[in-house]
C-alpha cells in the first residue's frame, strides 16, 4: 500500500506537485500564525517534522525492492543533467525534481523549529546542512544495503529541497499574521 502512495504522488505532474507544496505551506502558514504563540505549537511542529522524516525514509529506504547490484555509485555531480542533455532518460529530470520535493517539507517545519532569535540565513544554512548530511547517510545505506541506485544528485537535490523549504518557513516566522 505504501509502494502504491509514493507511487502515485511520484506520477503526479510536477506543477501539480507544485500546487500541493504550496498549498501545504500556505495552510501551515495560517495555523502556525493563529497557534504560534501557544505551547502546543512547537511541539506539534515537531511531530510533523518527525512525520516527514519518516515518510523520507520510507520512501527512501523502506520501500526500496529494486537492487542496484552491480552498479557503481555515482559520484559526479549533475550526472542526471549530463544524461539527459546526451538524450539517455528525461526520466532523470522528474527524479531531481521529486527528491526537491520530498525534502521541502522537511526543511519548511525544521527552520521553523529554530530559534527565531538566530540570524534567518543561519537558520536556513543549519537546516539544509543537517538534512545534506541526512541525505549522505541515506545515500550510503543505500549502498552498503544494495538499495537502489545512490547518487550525489540526490544528495544535492535532497539539500536544496530543505533549503527551499527553510526559506519558506523563514518567511512564514518573520511575517506578523494581519489581524483585521
């Protein structure tokens, strides 16, 4: 059933996609507005963030039945891009995009849970950095545990959804909700 889920939301089009992230932030800019100041609040927010990071790893590692044996990982940088521009498999693309995605939410609800006293490009540099070194290790259980196909592009990709994700939840914590 899970397989089925991440299957489906990976075949959805990407400005779909697009609209349901933004959607997600959107409504969870309204909540946190009306209940930041609650002490409920970040503790909540914490069992979100708990939430996404067990729905990366589910998607990532738990629900893995492709093996890549036999296949070296792939260390180069923008590979997929290369691959995809000498017209091997745009399928790469939706890839990347997917692992922005799936490392959005993460980095929205991790920023948010920061200090708001920090400098927000603190902030933001410290989520992206503790979800690249999440990745990493993702990436090199995949490896050790024959899981797929690890790759520094999912690495980087994974990176610069949390960092998208940071700077929106950076900008959700720095605007005063109006009050009419």
């Amino acid at each position: 059933m899970l397989g089925t889920v991440f299957h489906w939301i990976y075949c959805l089009k990407p400005v779909l996609l697009i609209f349901l992230l933004a959607g997600f932030t959107v409504a969870f800019a309204f909540v946190y507005h009306k209940n930041q100041h609650r002490k409920y609040c970040k503790p909540v927010i914490g069992m979100l963030l708990l939430g996404a990071i067990t729905v990366i790893l589910a998607a990532t590692l738990l629900n893995r039945t492709e093996r890549g044996e036999g296949l070296a990982p792939s260390w180069i940088p923008f590979a997929s891009y290369i691959k995809v521009m000498q017209g091997e498999n745009p399928e790469l693309l939706r890839s990347c995009f997917m692992n922005v995605a799936l490392f959005y939410p993460a980095g929205l609800l991790g920023t948010v849970l920061l200090p708001r006293k920090w400098h927000s490009v603190l902030r933001i540099l410290l989520t992206g950095l503790i979800f690249l070194l999440m990745s990493t290790g993702i990436e090199f259980a995949q490896y050790i545990f024959v899981l797929g196909y690890p790759e520094v592009d999912n690495i980087i990709h994974n990176a610069l959804g949390a960092v998208i994700g940071g700077v929106c939840g950076n900008m959700i914590t720095s605007t005063k909700a109006r009050t009419s």
